[in-house]
C-alpha cells in the first residue's frame, strides 16, 4: 500500500506495508505494524519484514502470563488448525477462542466454562457427555485436557450456541431436578451398568435401602426400563448433584 500523506503532514510520497496485530486470546483487532519509508526507498521486501513485528507484538501479552498461558496458547493454535467450527482454550486466568467462536463467546464466560471443564476432566483426558451452557447462551459438550505433566493446566473446548429445549426436554429436566441427592448416586451407578448389590456395596446400603431408592427413581422419571434411565443420567446428571462418585471395583 502506498501512501502521499503521513504524519508531518507534508506532500512526501511514503511507501507503507501495514499489518494486524490481533488479540492472542480472540483475534480482535488491537492495532497495526506499520514500517513505512519515503517512496523512492521503498523495497518489495518491506512487507515480509512486518510479519516477526507482528509476531512479536502479539507475544508480549502471552510473556506477561506466564508458561501456562504459553502452553494452553500453543494448544489452542494446534487446535484452530485441526477442528473446524466454534472452539476455546481456557484455563483458570486465560481464554483463547477461534474467529467461529467470536459470535457466540463472551468474556464472562471463562470461569463457568473452565470450571465445567476442569471438573470433568480430573480423573481423564477427554469429555464427551454431559454439556454445560454459559452465561452467553453458548454451550459446551465435549472438551480435551492440556496437561503439563501431571497437572491439568487448561483445557480445549468446543462450542456451539444452546438450542432450545423441546417441551419433551423440559419435562425430562423438571422430573431430574425432584431426584434427591441419594437418588441421583443410584440411579448414575445403575446407569453405568452395576446391580443393585454391587451399587450398594459401593455407596455403603444395604441391597434394600438401593432397591427403595431406584423404585423412586423410577416412578419420578416415569421410565421402565434402565436402558432408558442410562440415556436421561447420560443427559441431565452433573458432577456435584451429590457426594463423590466411587470407582466400581475392578
């Protein structure tokens, strides 16, 4: 690009070779690097030269936050190149988010998307289930973790916008949100396939008192089968509905 005006406001014809410096976290426009030079020194070269400037304007907000913040950034730029549609990386300071996912992330989203992330990946590198929707309307199912060593320092997410529920959905939730704590456990331990001995033994019943509770779980959810209480726990349930689920024994 070249320009006949510039800054002293003389007719001094200027070469310039302007390019955006955008946001790391999400691709907003911050501003431009922009060397520029009289006409007549003007070299083809110079636009080349403002892609390290560029670069290196960019990293300075990543330097200030530290090795975390650099590794969830190398990972989200992975990402980006990989998986198509809306995604984020966030961890417990910091979020990144693709172009896709500019219309429909917002700032006040971090916290809840990295406490639904952080919480499900704890004991596995990958998620894919239960969802979570954000302040901004924009809803999460599935996310991988980024560790650093054995520590989960943030993790990759994808997005797309909350649809609304159908009037089936809504029941479905309504009838969910009347389980007491102690149901909800046993109904997630007989939806991922134990017996009724087996999720009494972990949760410290007796074989009658899990018999009395799945009944009710079963009369509240108007199911019939635990084929069909498997697909509503898969669902609705949420880490923290009640105590801490124990591993099945091995």
């Amino acid at each position: 690009m070249r320009a006949t005006q510039h800054f002293d406001g003389g007719r001094t014809a200027m070469a310039r070779a302007p390019g955006a410096v955008t946001d790391p976290a999400g691709e907003q426009l911050l501003g431009t690097g922009d060397p520029n030079r009289r006409k007549e020194t003007y070299q083809p070269e110079m636009p080349a030269l403002v892609g390290p400037l560029v670069h290196e304007t960019r990293q300075r907000p990543l330097q200030k936050t530290g090795s975390a913040s650099r590794l969830l950034h190398e990972h989200f730029l992975r990402a980006r190149r990989e998986i198509k549609g809306p995604i984020a990386a966030v961890d417990s300071r910091t979020m990144f988010f693709n172009s896709a996912a500019a219309g429909i992330l917002r700032s006040v989203d971090r916290a809840a998307l990295w406490e639904w992330a952080s919480r499900e990946l704890t004991e596995r590198s990958e998620h894919t289930g239960s969802y979570v929707v954000l302040p901004s309307g924009a809803r999460a199912d599935h996310c991988q973790a980024i560790w650093d060593g054995k520590i989960l320092v943030g993790a990759v997410v994808w997005l797309h916008m909350a649809e609304p529920p159908s009037p089936e959905d809504a029941t479905a939730a309504r009838r969910w949100a009347t389980l007491t704590a102690s149901e909800r456990r046993v109904a997630e331990h007989i939806a991922r396939g134990l017996t009724n001995r087996e999720a009494a033994a972990l949760l410290s019943l007796s074989p009658h008192t899990v018999d009395y509770h799945l009944r009710h779980v079963f009369q509240k959810l108007e199911v019939r089968s635990r084929v069909e209480l498997a697909a509503l726990t898969a669902r609705f349930a949420r880490p923290g509905d009640g105590e801490p689920t124990p591993k099945p024994l091995t």
